[in-house]
C-alpha cells in the first residue's frame, strides 16, 4: 500500500514536472504608449509615413487586433479608466473611481494585476508616466520606476523608459534569477507635449512649435493631412475648454494645414523613437536567451485625432481614437495572422492570466482572447460599447455590432443632439456630408431613409448595452428607466466644500 502511494506521488511529480506550466512558465512583456491611434501605424494604415520597424516585425512574427477598443471613459483625462480597466479587468462604470466605486468589489486591489502575478510567483517590473493612473495598482509591482519623459533627449525622453527595463534585465541575468517576469513597460509619448529628437523632427520635417502667435513652417517632408481631416468639427464636440482641444501646445485652437502637418510629424517623431526603444529591450532579451519564451503585447491606452474630423484630442468616439492598437507575439501565436478580436483593454488582464496558467480572479469582466491567439476562433463578442461624459452630460455614446456603427451625441445642455451611424466596410474613416465623398455609403447614414431600419436595430442595441454595463445615464430619446444621475463633477463639489 505504502509502495503503491509512492508511487503515485511520484508519477504525480513527474506530471507536474512535465507540464508545460510549470517547466518554463512564459514571460511577459506589456507595452502600453500613451496616446496613439492604431492608423498612425503602417500595420493599420499602409499610406500612413510613419516607420516603426520594430512594430512591423512584432506584427509579422505574430497577430494584429483589427477589433481593439477601450470601453471610454467618465472624465476629461482619458488615460485614467483606461489604465483602471488594463490593470483590474472591470468594464468601465465598474471601476473603483467610477462613480463612487458603487459597481466595484471592496477588495479590488487584492485582484489587480501586479497583485495576481506577484501571488503566483512572478517577478513584476513596471515603469510608465506618472500621474492620469491607477496609483494602487502601479505601486503592488516589485520594481517600480515611475517619470514623465516627454523630452526630446534620451535622460527626457522615452529611452529613459527603456532604459529602466534594460536595468532590470541586467540585475536578474548577474542574479541569475529564473522567476518568470511580468514587465509592465509603459513610454509617456508620443501624448503632448510631443518633442522629437532633432534627427527624428527632421525626418519628418517637424519643429518644436512653441510659440502660440506663429505658425509653424510648412516643410514637404511633413507627414499629410489625415484623410478624414476637417478644418472644423460640423458641430460642438460638448466639451467647453477642454485641455486637448483647445490647450495643446504647438497646436492649441489652430486646425490649419500647416498646424496640423506638423503636429503630426511631432506625434511621428514620437513614435519612432519608441519603436527603436521597443528594439532595445527586445535585444536584450534575446541576448539573454528569453525572447522566444516571452508574450510581448503592444497597445495605447486609446486613440488620438490631431486633425481628423477636425478635433485635436482623445475625447471622441470615432474609430481614430475609440480603437487601439493591439499586437501579440508569443509562443504558440501563429505568425503574420490577423484576428478581429472585437476586445477590450480589460481584456488584457484575463488574457495574461490565462496565458500564463493563473486563475483569473473572479472580479474580472473582461474576456480571455487566448482562443483568438489560439487561432480557434476570430472574435470574444459581437458587440462592442464606448462612452465619453467627461463634458457635458450625458455625453456621447456608441455602439459596433458588425460592419455597423451608431454614435450619440446628448451634449451642451440639451442644445447639440445629433446621430451618426456608418457603415464601416463602405467609410472605414468615418466621412461625413463636410467631407463631401461620391460613394453615396461614404457619409453619416443616420437620417437616410433606406437605413432606417438598421438605425433602429442599432439604437436599440445602444440601449440594452447602456443597461447591461449599469450607464448611469440616458439619452434625450431613450426611456429614462427612473435613473437619478450621478451628481456633477466632483472636482467642483470638492472645491466648494473647501472654500
Ligand atoms: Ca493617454
Ligand atoms: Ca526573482
């Protein structure tokens, strides 16, 4: 009996021994940039002047997101829910900052994800910007090195960020460390101010525009103009003196050509430069003999506009900036594939869980997309929701389902009420009437009769996801479901309570 149990206990080792788990669990590496839309790149827009090598190859050696979103967000600094939803995997009006924490579980913070890794035997590294975060989460990483490097140097800029992580590497090859690593490698560009290095700058015929009198000069290497740029947005974007849109500096309220040209070269400029740090720390690795054995994941935390649709910011719903960049290589990812995915940012969380043989802790919403990278399936949903209210209220809403797309606007006071609905195979850009486009489908289909039936199907849809996801609030033509908004602004709130 004796021998027998013996026995087994050591066929059971043998099988812990044996699997995959626990023989080398994977790496992983999350690269989060801060503020780009996924058409700046040429693996989503293959016109788009930008040259990111490093982004290519990732992209060529694993598999591109079409379908990546970030649910949005209840406040003008958008990064904040965004980061919230990467680090706990909780929908958006789920969040412990969101209003008031009344949809989020006590003990969240037990169930982010340096505290999940950190339980489950990993060792975590993190360096980001500083600030617009989720501070209770950043700070559970073992090693942290927090700064904003928005500078056109490496000590100011983002080798800085990299060269955090090139440390770190360094310490646990002389340590000979064999944990598995959670490195959590967040750059503040190409988010304003946007300073290129000089030999970047010239690349793209960019200058550090500072004067606010001036415009900068025009120069042809200049990337140009977004191909659904508009000099004005057709209407109030419901977001009165908004930083983004009216405070940038070298862009400011301007929307002219040259303005705009320039911005963009800065925001490419940026980006470069990331792209060869990415290149760095990916050669470190692979010196060391961990690059095969690593998930590298590269995203924003959203969108940017810089000119289209004649808005500058993140705060809008278009598919410039309600989507994400989102690439994945690792081992067993199949190269040079594309997937819809139709994911969230909370889906990473689950996913890097799941990738690594971790429970997913259950006060996570978002959807492991291991079966998308598993090549099983093409997409986690069908239907995909996204909310900006940091203005006025209620705000804008949309909804995807298919090639369709509706998109609401409930803002300044009842006085700009519109709606959009595209169909996103015919207007991938999301052309409007000022557009002025021929294909009759190029445009806002919303009051055109023959799509009436979809706009319906689609607001309908609106709404039952409003109602899933707890929105506390409604649009001017949906039932009110006796909801009593959320109180306004906090901030303002708080000031009174102090003077
Ligand atoms: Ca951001
Ligand atoms: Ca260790």
């Amino acid at each position: 009996m004796k021998t027998a149990l013996t026995c087994v206990t050591l066929l059971f080792a043998s099988l812990l021994w044996l699997s995959p788990a626990s023989a080398a669990r994977p790496n992983i590496l999350f690269i989060i940039v801060d503020d780009q839309s996924p058409f700046d790149l040429q693996v989503y827009d293959p016109q788009s002047k930008l040259e990111t090598p490093t982004i290519d190859r990732l992209a060529a050696e694993g598999m591109v997101f079409d379908g990546a979103y970030h649910m949005g967000a209840f406040r003008g600094a958008v990064c904040t829910p965004s980061r919230h939803m990467v680090m706990c995997g909780r929908t958006v009006w789920h969040l412990p900052n969101a209003l008031g924490g009344q949809h989020c579980p006590n003990d969240i913070e037990q169930h982010v994800m340096a505290a999940v890794f950190n339980r489950a035997g990993y060792d975590t590294m993190r360096t980001c910007k500083k600030g617009n975060s989720y501070p209770a989460a950043n700070r559970q990483f073992q090693v942290v090195h927090e700064a904003t490097k928005r500078g056109g140097t490496a000590e100011t800029g983002s080798a800085w960020h990299a060269d955090q992580v090139l440390t770190y590497l360094q310490a646990r090859k002389d340590t000979e460390d064999q944990d598995p690593f959670l490195i959590y490698l967040g750059f503040s560009h190409p988010h304003d101010t946007r300073d290129g290095t000089p030999e970047l700058l010239a690349k793209y015929g960019a200058t550090n525009h500072r004067d606010r009198n001036s415009l900068p000069p025009a120069n042809p290497q200049q990337p140009p103009l977004p191909i659904n740029y508009l000099p004005k947005h057709p209407f109030h974007h419901g977001h009165p003196k908004l930083r983004d849109e009216v405070a940038v500096s070298g862009v400011w309220e301007r929307r002219d050509e040259r303005t705009i040209r320039n911005e963009v070269g800065r925001e490419f400029a940026c980006s470069e430069n990331i792209d060869q740090q990415i290149q760095r720390v990916l050669s470190q690795l692979k010196a060391m003999d961990e690059l095969d054995n690593t998930y590298i994941i590269y995203t924003s935390d959203h969108g940017m506009a810089i000119g289209r649709h004649g808005l500058q910011g993140k705060q809008n719903l278009y598919q410039h900036t309600w989507r994400v960049p989102f690439i994945v290589k690792g081992p067993g990812i199949p190269a040079g594939k594309r997937a819809e995915g139709n994911i969230y940012l909370l889906d990473v969380l689950p996913t890097l869980c799941d990738l690594a043989g971790i429970d997913i802790p259950k006060s996570v919403e978002g959807i492991s997309m291991k079966p998308v990278l598993e090549g099983k399936t093409d997409t986690v949903r069908d239907v995909l929701f996204g909310v900006y209210c940091g203005g006025t209220k209620p705000g804008m809403r949309c909804v995807k389902q298919g090639d369709w797309k509706l998109i609401k606007y409930d803002t300044m006071d009842g006085t700009v009420r519109k709606t959009q609905l595209f169909n996103l195979a015919e207007n991938p850009h999301e052309f409007l009437a000022e557009h002025h486009k021929q294909n009759g489908l190029q445009t806002n289909l919303a009051d055109d009769p023959k799509h009436a039936e979809k706009r319906t199907e689609m607001e309908a849809l609106l709404l039952s996801e409003m109602r899933r996801l707890n929105d506390p609030y409604r649009l001017w033509d949906q039932p009110d479901d006796n909801l009593t908004p959320p109180p306004e602004n906090s901030k303002k709130q708080n000031r009174k309570k102090k003077s």
